[in-house]
C-alpha cells in the first residue's frame, strides 16, 4: 500500500486510535513511534512482567520486604526500549510479509513512511538504551541479559521454517524471569528456570491467542502460527499452554520460599488465564484481541501477590 493511501494522520491499521503519539506527537515522529509499537504499551507489559515476577520471587527468597525498586525502574525501561527495538527489527525483517497481511501493510516500512537505513538506525538507538540499562547490573545478569539476543535474532524468521514460531517468541519475551533473579543474586537457580520454563507456556498461549486475528491472512501469505497448527483443536490448545504454565510455577514458588499471598497470586492468576480459554472463540478476532491484552491484568495480579507475600512474609519475621 503506498503511503497516500494511508489515511490523514498515517494511522497504521492495527494501531490504537486516537492514541497521544497520532494526536501530539510531531507528524515526522510519528512513523518512527508506530515502529517502537509506543501506542501499543501491551507490548512491554508483557516483557517487563516476568522481570518484575522474578525480582519479587527473589526478594522472597532473600528474606526482603519488597523487591529492589532500582531494580524495577531498570526493567521498566529496559523493557520499553528493548521492545521498541524488538517491534522494529521484526519489522525490517517482515517488510515483505507485512504488504500482504491486510492488518500489517499500512505499517511504516511496507506502506513506505519511513525507509530501511533509517529504520536501522531507529533500531540501534533503542537497543543503546537497552544496552545502558543492562550495564547497570552486575556481570553475570550483563551475560545472561546479552544471551537473550540470540532467540530475538532468529525469531522474525521462524514464521518461514517452522510451524509454532511461538515457541522461540516464548524463549525470547520469556527471559525476564531470568533476569529479575541473577540480578539479585549473580547467579540462576531453580526458581528462576521453572519460573523462565512457565513463563514460556504463557507467551505460547497468549500469542496463539493474538494470531487467531491473523489466521485468513497467514494462510494466504504463506504465514506459519499456532493458531493455524492447532486449528480445530485451538481453545484446548490454550489450555494445556495455561495449564503448563501454571504447573510449571508451583516449583518456582516452592523452592523460592512464597507464603499465603504468593500462592494467591498464582491461584488468581490460574483463574485469569481459565477465564481466557473459556472466552476465546477462534472466529472471532477482536474479541481475541482483547483477551490477549488482558494478559497485562493476570500478570499484574500475579505480581501482586508475589510482592505483597514479601511484604507479609518480612512484616511477619520482624
């Protein structure tokens, strides 16, 4: 789609209307906000949280009140640039798939706001912030933080050679949960990787929800997902990914030390993810959608009572 066929304001089809970046931001930026995906926040929810899930599952074994609030700050920032140059690599990669996806061809590169040398350029200066943030802890989370770049390369092209390329998205959104512990600690136990090893199942689950939008014009386009690959069997799929995931956290909370209000936190956030599957109708796209945002709210509710059983927890031994 050529760029005047887009409308007035640029408006990239999937993006949130009306957002502040269409309505303040200078037009010149714009192109450049829609690549970082700012209008869009459900995009670093989801990468931050499992940061802040392992800080608090950290600070619980530690025997602190509340997890490092430094620490916090760092991966909120670090998760905003870094899934800005995530968005915007993934879209230099799939330039080409995005002009034949009719959600995905009014986006920047493809209707052709802005160009690919600038767009890598746009790229490097968000994973300079990144960079500057992972500088600030200590050696051992600088290696593990560096080890993730390894699934965020390869990803934008398992699409073309595999049919669950969700399961490298997992490996990839899934690192903060290793993050928030060697952070900690300088070093990975086994919280952490049963955390990561839950985590992972998430990501599956709700990025398969998120392709049920998707799923007509990923066929046509030659396009691999897990909506397509689970086909009929889609909702029971989500399922099991949920399932997994929670199973997968109960050592995590165990061996970490969690109290009352931990375990809370993961009973709720089960029922979030069961409230999901029972709404989820593979036909229906925009109801998809909406399930798959409200995946910042089980996340937060799992944080929650991770944090407040620190606080507990720590009250309770003074």
């Amino acid at each position: 789609m050529p760029s005047g066929d887009l409308p007035p304001s640029g408006q990239v089809a999937d993006a949130v209307a009306g957002h502040w970046a269409d309505r303040w931001a200078p037009r010149g930026w714009r192109p450049y906000l829609r690549l970082a995906r700012i209008e869009r926040p459900i995009g670093w929810w989801l990468l931050l949280l499992p940061c802040w899930w392992s800080a608090a599952l950290a600070a619980t074994a530690d025997d602190r009140l509340f997890p490092d609030l430094a620490h916090l700050l760092l991966f909120l920032i670090g998760a905003i640039a870094m899934r800005g140059a995530g968005s915007t690599y993934n879209d230099i990669a799939d330039r080409d798939l995005d002009a034949r996806v009719e959600r995905t061809r009014s986006r920047p590169l493809p209707s052709g706001q802005v160009g690919t040398r600038a767009a890598a350029a746009f790229l490097v200066a968000q994973a300079l912030v990144g960079l500057c943030v992972l500088l600030q802890f200590n050696n051992v989370a600088k290696l593990v933080g560096l080890a993730s770049l390894v699934p965020v390369a390869i990803y934008p092209f398992m699409k073309r050679v595999m049919p669950m390329p969700q399961a490298v998205l997992g490996l990839a959104f899934s690192w903060g949960a290793l993050m928030g512990w060697v952070a900690l600690f300088g070093r990975l136990d086994p919280p952490a990787l049963w955390l990561y090893a839950g985590t992972i199942a998430w990501v599956i689950g709700y990025d398969t929800i998120y392709a049920v939008q998707d799923i007509e014009d990923d066929e046509i386009a030659g396009i691999s997902s897990s909506a397509r690959l689970f086909g009929s069997r889609l909702i029971p799929a989500v399922g099991v990914c949920y399932a997994a995931a929670v199973l997968f956290m109960v050592p995590a909370l165990w061996l970490a030390g969690a109290g009352l209000l931990g375990w809370l936190g993961l009973a709720l956030f089960a029922g979030h993810l069961a409230r999901q599957v029972l709404r989820l109708a593979p036909c229906d796209g925009l109801g998809a959608l909406t399930l798959f945002r409200s995946n910042r709210d089980a996340g937060l509710i799992l944080f929650a009572g991770l944090a407040a059983d620190c606080l507990w927890q720590g009250l309770a031994g003074v």
